[in-house]
C-alpha cells in the first residue's frame, strides 16, 4: 500500500517543491554541520586567509551533506511514517516520488564530492564521501539494531571537523584530530538528550537508540560520564599547540558547565532535564570553536 501510494504523482508547486527539498535534505541541519567545517577551517587556516577555498569547502559541503540527509530519508520512508515529526516529509507524505528522491540525493553528492576534489584536492573529497557512505550505508540501518548506532553515527557526523582542517592545511594534523574528537564526544550526549526527548517517537518506528532501551538512571549515569570526558579533552588544545591557558580555561568552563547539565539529567531524569541539555549541546560545539578562533587573533 505504501509503494502504491509513493507512486502517486504529486501536484506541482514551485514554492511547495522547492520546500520539499529543503525538508529532504534537511537544510537547516545540513547548514549546522556545515558550519563546524567551515569554523575549522578558520580555526586552521594560515594567515591570510584563502577566502576562495573557504567559499568552495562550504559550497561543496553543503551540497554533500543535503545529499546524505536525503539518503537517510528515502531509507527511512517506512519508518518516517509512524512518528509526528516526520510523517509530514515530503516521501511519507506522498509529496514527492522516490526516484525524484534519488536523482537530488545522487545529484547533490556528485557535485559536492566534484566541487571539493576539483577546489580543495582528493583527501577533503574522499573524507566527504566517506561522511555520506557511513551517515547513509552504517548508521541508517544501525539506528534499528541498538544504540550502538549513535557511536557509529558520531563518526560521520565528526568528520567535518577533519574535512575543514585538511582544507585549510593540505593534510591531517594533530590539530585536526583533536577537533575531530571532541566533536564525536560532543555529539554522544547531544544525540542522546534528542532521544530521551522523541523516544515514544523513536520506538514507534523501531529505532532502538536509548541506553538501556529507555531513559532511566543507568541511561543517564552513562550520559554523564561520557559528557564528563569533554573537561580533560578540553586540555588538548593546549597541549597541541591551538589554543592559550586563558582559552583553554574558558573550553574547560564549558565543557564543566555541559557536564552539570547532563549530572541534572542523572539527578531529575525528567523531560525538562534532557532538554536542557539539548540546548546546552546546542551551544556547547559554537562557543569551544568561537574560542579558539578569536584565540587565533590575540
């Protein structure tokens, strides 16, 4: 009945189609990831800055990361179905067919993967399409075999972070990797406040992401220690040589400031807890680049 109806053709609307592949590609989140790509790259970049290579990293970014979030959802139609916030999508919601889908997904890869190896080399276009191959081929299918999947999904999701530095140095450095951590840790209690917040949703459609299989103390206790590892990495710019004591200081505060909030989550285990530590993630990875970069300058 579903593949029936993903048949239907859609009525056309330029306004409505071209918010169909906003919501397709996930836009605003495509715009996020790429935004810690392009803050490395400031954070990396020599002085003065190649102001064309920066516009192509963000141009070639953008248009890898709208085709692995297209991915995601043509592999999720079924699954999209059964939870509010996703069954109005343009798949599920029958606005759009799956090979359309496909053509924008494959399309946008291509030219980003094009755009970076012709503008930045091979290394930041071959970590790129190792970012959709992972987000789309691993962590998709992973999403309803355990948890485990966040681990995996952390990976790609981090990989921006190694794709700015190497486009603004040629190759992967201490630095690089360093950044490159401290998003994959960053990202474990981020996803894991979004899946305390949405878990009817998520059990509806079979993902199976929370520790534990719902939220709880021992699903909070691991919250927390794994949040709490941010405060000693927070040295690591330090002793790699990217950032001062007074930077390094102000790193520590806030990665202290996002383990009280994910020891609030332990404490209360509540809603409002675990929103709160969404949003504290929400700032958390801004200001740790914020900080570094204006440490770059004084």
């Amino acid at each position: 009945m579903i593949e029936q109806n993903l048949l239907k053709k859609p009525a056309f609307s330029l306004a409505q189609k071209l918010s169909d592949y906003k919501q397709l590609g996930k836009l605003r989140l495509s715009l996020v990831v790429v935004l810690s790509a392009a803050m490395v790259f400031l954070i990396a970049a020599p002085l003065p800055l190649a102001w064309p290579a920066f516009v192509w990293l963000v141009c070639g970014g953008l248009l890898i990361t709208l085709g692995a979030n297209s991915i995601n959802e043509i592999l999720e139609i079924r699954y999209d179905l059964y939870m509010a916030r996703t069954a109005s999508r343009p798949l599920p919601g029958q606005r759009m067919r799956v090979a359309e889908a496909w053509g924008f997904a494959l399309l946008t890869t291509a030219l980003g993967t094009g755009l970076l190896w012709v503008a930045l080399g091979m290394l930041p276009a071959l970590l790129g399409l190792a970012s959709v191959l992972l987000y789309a081929f691993v962590y998709t299918p992973a999403k309803r075999m355990g948890p485990v999947a966040v681990f995996v999904g952390a990976i790609p999701g981090a990989l921006p972070a190694l794709i700015g530095w190497v486009a603004a140095t040629g190759g992967l450095g201490a630095g690089g990797w360093v950044l490159f951590a401290i998003q994959v840790v960053w990202q474990l209690p981020h996803f894991w406040s979004i899946a305390w917040l949405a878990h009817e949703d998520y059990s509806r459609a079979g993902f199976r992401l929370m520790l534990y299989g719902a939220p709880g103390r021992k699903a909070a206790m691991n919250v927390l220690l794994l949040t709490a590892l941010l405060v000693p990495m927070s040295l690591l710019p330090l002793v790699y040589g990217m950032a001062g004591l007074g930077a390094t200081v102000l790193i520590s505060g806030f990665s202290a400031l996002y383990t009280l909030q994910a020891l609030n989550l332990l404490l209360r285990q509540s809603r409002a807890a675990a929103l709160g530590l969404m949003f504290g993630s929400f700032f958390y990875l801004p200001l740790v680049h914020l900080v570094l970069l204006v440490d770059k300058f004084i």
